[in-house]
C-alpha cells in the first residue's frame, strides 16, 4: 500500500494530515467550492466592517468635538479671570494714585477729606468703576460666546455619533433585508 494514498475508513477518507472534514461556508456539504456562499460571506464581511468602521469613525467625531468644546469652556474661565485681574489691577491702580495725590496734598497743608480733593477722589473713584463693570461686562460677554461654542460643538458631536449609528444599522438593515428577499 502506498504511503501517500488516504485510507478509507467507511465513508470517511482518511488522509496523512488526519481525517478530512466536510467543510461549510464557502464550500458545499460535499466539499465543492460555491460562488454564491464566497461572494455572500465576503458581502458579509464587508457590511460588518463597514458598519464598525462608521460606528468608529462617529465616536472619533465626538471625542473630537468633545475636546473642542473642553478648549471652549477653558477658554471661558480664562476670559473672566482676565476681567477680574484687569479690574484688580485698576482698582490697585486708583489706590496707589490717590495715596500719593493725598500725601502731596497733605505735605502742603491741604485737607483732602472735604472741598475740590474730595470731589476729585469721588469722580476718579466713580470712573474707575464703571471701567470695571465694562471690563467685567466684556469679560461676561467673551465667556457666554465660549461657551456658545462649547455647547455647539457637543452638539455637532452628537450628531456626528448619531449620525454614524444610523449609517450602521442601515447598512446592516440593508443587508439583513438583501438576505431575506
């Protein structure tokens, strides 16, 4: 008996490498190859990947945009931080020129608590505030438009991922209805 020749054991060929299965799939129940099941798995195959590559792809957007708006809101608290430290630095400011108008006007004799140096003082004090309240209105402004920008962007991330998750499911829908009809 030849070596290289399978053995037959009752129906079943047996080869050198082991018994030899009768495959599914691509082949038919008697191991012939079929075109259809090749060309329906690989469709298969393709929907699959095809729905996971969007499903990742509409993830990625919104992780995307979700860092972006992250950018936004950060970018709001530096706005009304910058609005605080220039209105500190204008009320510092104030103070360290009225302490010095005092002392001049006191080295001289003048008494600052009443008449022309106080009324000078009041309006000086007066104008400051209201350039706080514009810097701080600014300030306010600058940081709603951030987090405008944040907010639609969240949104643009939602419907990206949305988005990516209708286009899965219709494609696999479509396929799961191509193999029914």
């Amino acid at each position: 008996m030849d070596s290289v020749s399978p053995i037959f054991t009752g129906n079943s060929p047996v080869g050198p490498m082991g018994p030899e299965l009768p495959s599914a799939g691509l082949f038919g129940s008697g191991g012939e190859f079929k075109l259809a099941n090749t060309l329906q798995t690989t469709s298969a195959l393709n929907t699959g990947f095809g729905g996971f590559a969007s499903y990742q792809y509409g993830n990625a957007q919104k992780s995307q945009f979700d860092m972006e708006a992250k950018s936004f809101e950060s970018r709001a608290e530096v706005a009304k931080l910058n609005a605080i430290e220039k209105s500190n630095f204008l009320r510092k400011q104030l103070l360290r020129d009225l302490g010095s108008a005092n002392a001049n006007a006191g080295a001289r004799g003048i008494d600052t608590g009443s008449g022309s140096p106080a009324q000078v003082r009041t309006q000086s004090i007066g104008e400051v505030e209201r350039d706080v309240a514009k810097i701080k209105r600014g300030g306010e402004i600058e940081a709603g438009n951030e987090l405008t920008s944040a907010a639609r962007s969240r949104s643009e991330g939602s419907s990206a991922q949305i988005a990516a998750y209708i286009k899965t499911a219709g494609g696999l829908g479509k396929y799961a209805l191509s193999q029914v009809l």
